[in-house]
C-alpha cells in the first residue's frame, strides 16, 4: 500500500505574488511524504487550471503567464494517488494584479488666498492599484510627510499662507507598488487675492448719501421750487 499522502505545500519559486499584465509566474506543488506516483492539480478559485503527475518526489512546477485580471486571485493545489478518489489540498496563495497610476490632480477649493490665511491642496490619481503614496510640494522642497491612502481618495494637506514665498507653484507626486511608475501633477499656483482699502466702504456710504441727496432735489424740485418761483412774479 503507498504511503499516505501529506498536505503538499504550494509555493511561489519565480515572479512575484503582486503580478502586472504579460508576467510570468511559477507556482511549486509538493507533498514531501507519499510514495509516487502522484497527480498534483492546480485549482484558481475551485478550478481546475492544470495538472501535473510525478513520478518521483520532485515538486509540480506550475508557471502562468498573467493575461487578464482573471488569473489574479487564491491559487490551491491538490496532491492524490492516480488509485484513489481522496487528496489533500494546500495552502492559498493569492496574486494580486497590480495597475500603474494615472497622472494625479492637485487642486483646491480656493484658487485665491491672502496673507493670515489657511488653505488646502487636494492630490488624488483616479486609477491604479491602492494603496497609493502622495507626496507634496513647493517648487523642488518637500512640503508634507508622505500619505499612503489605502482608498481611492485624495491626499489632504493644510497649509498657512504667511507670507508672498508661499505664492509658488505647488505639486504633488504618486507612486503604487507598480514597478517603475512615479507620476507627477499638474502645478499650482494661488493668485494674492485684493484686500479692500478701510476707507472704501465709507466712500462708497458717502456717494450713495450724496445720491440720495441730489435724487431729492430733483424730486423736490416739480412740488416745491417751481410753485414757490410762479408765486413770486
């Protein structure tokens, strides 16, 4: 009778478990008690991709090439005797597809500021595999800690407007577990809003008085004037 079978172990021998599109991986099956020959089966999501049978104690080597993100996902094998109808199942192993970010936008509510205020900046790339790291800036200096955001949402700071240096340009930088793929924003820049002189509002009081005044008059002028000049002659 052969041997009984242990639960093989399934293990990734090349490529990465964080797959991008046309990439090869190889998947390792192996049960290291049993006596050959044995059939191992490769399972993604309870289906059967492929299967393998070995006539010695030498591992199944399953390799992939990633298509689409329908080869991402939980990878089982199965190790069985060709006589019997039972097996033993493996660990999971789970590729993650991975996409490059698209170019983020630096934006904010306010376009205008002045000095003594407090505004925000907004980075946000709307595709491409999360997390995400953002990292903001003003010219070439580094202006925030970086934030990873785990959710397809923006990266937020608040920044105070202190004085006309902080009238650069602003932006940000995106980067994901894509190899090789740093994205950089549009640029930014806040526009010095006008601040109204004191003594506007009051000249702008008086003129509104000295219209009101001069309307009068002319309003007076057909009831009061014109009746006390036909009296006079």
């Amino acid at each position: 009778f052969p041997e009984m079978l242990s639960n093989p172990k399934l293990e990734l021998v090349q490529g990465s478990l964080n797959v991008v599109m046309k990439q090869n991986v190889t998947l390792s099956c192996l049960s290291e008690s049993g006596s050959p020959p044995v059939r191992y089966t490769l399972f993604r999501h309870n289906q059967q991709v492929s299967a393998l049978n070995r006539s010695d104690l030498t591992p199944a080597l399953f390799t992939l090439t990633i298509s689409s993100a329908s080869d991402a996902g939980e990878y089982k094998c199965k190790a069985e005797y060709n006589i019997s109808s039972g097996g033993k199942y493996s660990n999971s192993l789970n590729l993650t597809l991975i996409e490059p970010i698209s170019k983020p936008v630096l934006s904010s509510p306010t376009s205008q500021a002045k000095k003594g205020q407090n505004v925000t900046l907004s980075c946000l790339s709307e595709n491409g595999s999360l997390p995400i790291t953002y990292l903001f800036f003003k010219g070439k200096q580094n202006i925030s800690p970086q934030k990873t955001m785990q959710k397809r949402e923006a990266a937020v700071i608040f920044l105070f407007i202190d004085s006309l240096s902080d009238f650069g340009t602003y932006k940000c930088k995106a980067n994901n577990s894509f190899p090789n793929n740093t994205k950089y924003s549009n640029g930014f820049n806040f526009t010095l809003a006008e601040e109204r002189s004191h003594s506007q509002p009051l000249i702008i009081s008086l003129g509104l008085i000295l219209l009101l005044l001069i309307t009068g008059f002319a309003l007076a002028i057909p009831f009061f004037i014109i009746p006390l000049y036909k009296a006079s002659e």
